[in-house]
C-alpha cells in the first residue's frame, strides 16, 4: 500500500514538473526575445511554437483530469497571446467575397519574393518558371529580393521600375520594385557592413501617395550554420554566427524604423525579414501595422522550409487604415523561399 501511495506521489511531482517547464520556458522566451538580440532569443523565436503546442496540451490533459495544474498551461498560453499573434491561422474562404466588393480602383495587388538572384539549375529552367509565374499572378506591383539585374527584360508589362544594382554599388545584393502605376521618388537605403539593404518607391494611387518599401535583412546563412557546426567549429561558432547577425538585424530594423517615421504617406512594407513572428524584428515593424498573412492568410503561411521545418520569413505589412482582402502563401519550390501576394484596399 505504501508503494503505490509513494509511486502516486512521485507521478504527481514528474507530471507538475512536466507541465510547469514547458510553461515557465514559454514565458520567458516571450520576455527575452524583447529584451535581447542573440543566440538564445533566436532558440526562443524558432521553438516557441513548440512550447506553446506542449502547453496548450498539457492544459487541456489536466483540464480534463479536473486537476488544478491546467492553470499552469494555461497561464503561459495567456502570456503568449498577450504579447504574439497565431502561427496558424483558420482564414476562411470569406476572402473571396470581399474581392468582389472592391473596385478595381480601391484595391493593390502587391507579390514578394526572394528569387535567390535567378542562379538556378538551367536544366529544368527554374528562372523561366519564376518569370512565368510573376507574370501569370499580373499583380500591380511586385518586390524582388536578390534579384538578377538582367531579367528586368522579361517583365515589359511594368511600364515602371526601380533596381538597385547601379545605385547599390559592387558587392550589394540587387532588389527590385515593379509597378505598373507611376513612380514618383524612389531611393536605395543601404545597411553598413552588409550585402544587404533596403529600397522603396512612392506611388500616386488614387490621388494618394503610398510608399512601398523592398527590405531584406541580413541573413543566418542557416545552412552554412548547420554545416558548420555538424562539421567541426561547433557551439561557439554557431551562437557567435547567430548573435551576429541578431544584432546586425536589429540595427537594420532601426534604420527602416527611422526612414519611415520621417515619411508621412500611407506604407506597405514588404520583404525578406530573415526572422520569424516570434523576433524583434519583426515585432519593432509590425508595432500597430496589419500582416496581411495574419489578417487573411491561412494555415502556417510558410515561406521558408529547413529540414520540414516551416518558417515564415517574408512578410507584407501594412497601415491599419489598410483593408487586406487576401493573402497568399505558395509552394513552388523554384528558390530557397516561397512568394507571398496579398490584395488590400487603400482607405
């Protein structure tokens, strides 16, 4: 008798143990990742999905239970829903009714994508399928990472265009916008010490100027990463690699931050962010801007895959005076990333 009621007691510790690690890990990465820029706030912004699919089944295994211990689950998933949207979203087809409503004059189609500068495998024309697909989707804009400066050819149905390589300089990775509305101003924002940088265009839509920003920020060179420390630099050099380019992102966002607070037009900021929801990246541009992947897109919104692992790099993001209509994820396979195209209302 005296062993069970010991063996009953030892699973009431490992079950308050199980379930109170998962929610204090929960909790404290929602607070370090806005607090600090490195090795660990970027473990936190790639698990935390993890930690909250762990506590949200343990709560719900103890609330069946009627055990007390669901609090604790439960309490790390209010923290998490305070301070981050959803990971996944249930959009429903609704979106499709509203594209009807809107006249062709509200509304702007906008694509992005990292192309990884069209050096594909000439066998199966992986650069033929990503012009043919940007060309088919007909949207009113599109924002091109790592881009190659000699394709702009493909695309003569953007009367209007905007790539960096001449005003980058050597060494710079090339962007490019294409409109098929006018472009007014348009300038190059380059990031020290980095191949990467920045770029937007303002356009009259509607006798209204709107300011469409092209970023993308600087990169894990996840796969360098994980050759790396598989092969033989190990621990150090990964967190001294991941730390880095933390830190380097946060003084990208900052700069962007800058350059928009001294526009005072309507914004679209489109891009690679190199970072998930879950960073300070991208919660320092998003503040009270709308993700068109969060207002209308559906399911884990994928743009990026590591070993099966879906990530959600790319983003598009907008004024809340915004209406988004839709939101699309792809799966072409064609580059390293996938295109994101929304369709928004401009109020």
């Amino acid at each position: 008798m005296s062993i069970l009621i010991r063996f009953k007691i030892n699973s009431q510790k490992l079950g308050f143990i199980l379930t109170l690690l998962p929610s204090i890990l929960l909790i404290l990465g929602c607070i370090l990742i806005f607090i600090v820029d490195n090795f660990l706030s970027f473990v936190f912004s790639i698990i935390l999905p993890l930690l909250f699919v762990l506590n949200l089944i343990f709560g719900i295994y103890w609330l069946l239970k009627k055990n007390k211990y669901f609090l604790i689950s439960f309490f790390g998933v209010i923290i998490y829903f305070l301070c981050f949207d959803s990971f996944f979203k249930f959009n429903s087809l609704m979106t499709s009714d509203l594209n009807k409503t809107s006249s062709k004059s509200d509304t702007l189609s906008i694509l992005s994508y990292n192309t990884a500068g069209f050096k594909h495998d000439v066998k199966v024309d992986k650069d033929g399928q990503i012009v043919n697909f940007i060309k088919n989707k007909n949207t009113d804009v599109f924002c091109i990472q790592e881009f190659s400066a000699i394709k702009y050819k493909h695309f003569n149905e953007y009367p209007y265009y905007f790539k960096t390589n001449i005003f980058a300089g050597r060494g710079k990775s090339v962007m490019a916008i294409f409109s098929k509305y006018p472009i007014i101003d348009k300038d190059y924002i380059s990031f020290p010490n980095s191949r990467n940088g920045a770029m937007y265009v303002d356009l009259i839509l509607n006798k209204k100027v709107v300011r469409i920003y092209n970023l993308h920020f600087e990169s894990f060179k996840v796969r360098k990463i994980f050759h790396d420390f598989s092969e033989f630099n190990g621990y150090n050099s990964l967190r001294s690699r991941i730390s880095k380019a933390e830190k380097m992102r946060k003084e990208q966002v900052l700069i962007i931050k800058n350059h928009i607070n001294n526009f005072k037009g309507k914004v679209v900021i489109c891009g690679d962010f190199n970072s998930t929801q879950f960073s300070s990246t991208y919660n320092l541009l998003k503040h009270s801007r709308k993700d068109s992947f969060i207002e209308a897109g559906k399911y884990f919104g994928s743009t990026y895959k590591l070993y099966k692992y879906p990530f959600r790099l790319d983003y598009i993001l907008v004024d809340d005076s915004f209406e988004v209509l839709s939101h699309e994820n792809f799966d072409l396979k064609l580059s390293d990333h996938e295109p994101i195209l929304t369709r928004l209302v401009i109020n």
